[in-house]
C-alpha cells in the first residue's frame, strides 16, 4: 500500500497533478488513515479460519469504500477542486483494487 501512495505522490511532483501541498497531504493522510483502520479489522483475532478471514476481507473492502466516499462527498460538499477529488479517487479506487487481489491471492 506504501507503494501505490508513493507512486501517486511522485506522479503529483512530477507534474501530472497540479495539487498543493495541503491537498496531497490531505488526500495521502487520510487515505492511509482509511487503510490503517479496515486492517485492524482484517487482523484483529485473526484465527486462520478461511470463512472468517472472508467475512473480514469483505467488512474491510466495505469499510474502505464508504471511508473514500465519505471522504470524496465532503470533499465535493465542500467545494474543493475537481482535480484533488479526482485524484483521492484515483488513489482509493488504485489501493482498493491492488489491494484486493494481492490478499485473495494470498488466499490461494
């Protein structure tokens, strides 16, 4: 997850987004935030039970999408820029889908 947040960072100073330092600060904070938070869930009492990490694995993917639109709604309620909205989008839709195939995979 480090990865996807420093490749979209590096992309903000290479001039791909035009976002400030307050914005990508924001959206790189509050994206890891959402992550930190849905992986207590995967991990807590973690007892290897294959239907149990499933369940889990769905609550987090679950936690994540409403932590982003919530996140992206306050952003769009509260009037700021379409190119920062786009870009948490960007890095939320990014970190949802690695994410989800490198843990069914772990799966395997």
């Amino acid at each position: 997850m480090l990865s996807i947040h420093v490749v979209f960072a590096l992309l903000d100073f290479i001039g791909i987004f035009k976002l400030t330092q307050r914005e990508l600060f924001i959206a790189q904070f509050s994206s890891s935030f959402i992550i930190l938070i849905s992986a207590a869930i995967l991990f807590f009492q973690n007892n290897g039970n294959p239907e149990d990490f499933t369940l889990r694995l769905l609550v987090l993917t679950t936690t994540q999408m409403l932590g982003y639109l919530s996140v992206l709604l306050a952003l769009i309620y509260t009037n700021q820029p379409i190119y920062f909205i786009f870009y948490l989008l960007g890095l939320s839709l990014a970190v949802l889908v690695i994410q989800t195939s490198y843990i069914v995979r772990r799966l395997k």
